[in-house]
C-alpha cells in the first residue's frame, strides 16, 4: 500500500537525498535527458531547504519513497523563475510555484500525478496569500531525435488541471545533459492556473 504524506519548512530535510535520488533517475529519461550528481542537486534543492513554506508531498511504499512532488512560494525561488513573472507584470509573491514530480515508471497510472496537484495547490490556499499556482516544464522539438516513439508528453494532463501555456513567459537553466559532460543551457516554458 502507497501512502501519500506532506512535509513543510523544516520537516522535509530528512527527504532532500530521496528527492535528489528520483529526481537523478527520472529526470534521466527524455525529455530532460538529465545527467545528475550530487553536487548539483544539493545546490539545486537548497532553495527548498531555505524556505520555511516549502511543501514535500511524498509518495512512500512502506519506508521507500517512490515519488515526491515540491512546492514554494516564487519569492523564496531562484531569480531565473522570479524573472519572466515580474517581466510580465505578475506580483511575485502571489504565485506559489510547483517544482517537480517525479514518481518511479512502476507507480504511475494510480492517480498519483492529480494527488501531487491536489496536495500542493490545497496548501497553497492554505497560506492565504496567492493568486497563482505556477511550474515550468522544458522545452524539446516535436522532431527532436531522441524523443522516444512510445514518448507521450504531459500537456494534456496539466491542460486537464486547468493549466494553461504562457509562450510568453520563458526561463533558461542548466544542467549534465547525458551523453555531453558538461552543462547544456535548456528553455523552459511556463504554465499558471488562477488559484481559487
């Protein structure tokens, strides 16, 4: 049996390593074709590690976590994620931003990807203060080479949420792509539904 918990603040350190695992391994496969290590994740969940309204909602099958999915406010996020908000004229610290879901391949089809959704954007109107749920998701070619031919994106399914694509409003990390050894600057693009 899959138990879904939350962590806040403080209470998620004890969950960054997990987080930094799955991350390393689901982020592996197209489209992110991330080739993780530990230094970078370190600094990469630090972010989380900082805010104490961070949100961890974990997915554990008994002791193992399986699948995580994170959320912050904007204001508590790196500048390359607070930028394309400010630049188009949305208050930074009205929107609480979802970072990452990641659920192991053996895991998914269970309802876990809208739970994550669900957990995260209940906290969020918990807090009080925000006008927006928002993530970013990266940008790959439709003929890109290495786009598996079973690969199916998960556009449709964040349309579904209520979700919508700003073309507009674009950032730029980045990360070990496998196969290249060194850091490959990528496009994200990002998606923003009113919170209720």
């Amino acid at each position: 049996m899959v138990e879904v918990v939350t962590r806040n603040g403080a209470a998620i350190a004890p969950f960054l390593d997990d987080l930094a695992r799955l991350r390393i391994e689901v982020f592996r496969a197209f489209p992110y074709l991330y080739d993780g290590d530990a230094a970078y994740e370190r600094d990469y969940l630090s972010t989380y590690a900082r805010s104490p309204e961070s949100l961890f909602v974990l997915a554990r099958d008994g002791e193992r976590v399986v699948g995580a999915s994170t959320a912050v406010p904007l204001a508590d996020e790196l500048d390359a994620f607070q930028r394309p908000f400010a630049d188009a004229g949305l208050d930074v610290a009205k929107v609480f931003y979802f970072g990452e879901s990641v659920l192991l391949p053996e895991y998914r089809g269970h309802g876990f990807g809208h739970r994550f959704f669900d957990e995260r954007e209940a906290y969020a109107r918990r807090l009080g203060r925000f006008d927006w749920t928002a993530f970013c998701a990266v940008v790959r070619s439709r003929d890109d080479p290495r786009r598996p031919p079973d690969h199916h994106g998960l556009e449709p399914f964040w349309s579904r949420r209520g979700y919508t694509k700003r073309d507009d409003m674009r950032a730029t990390l980045d990360w070990k792509e496998i196969g290249t050894g060194t850091p490959v600057l990528h496009e994200l693009a990002f998606w923003l539904r009113p919170l209720e």
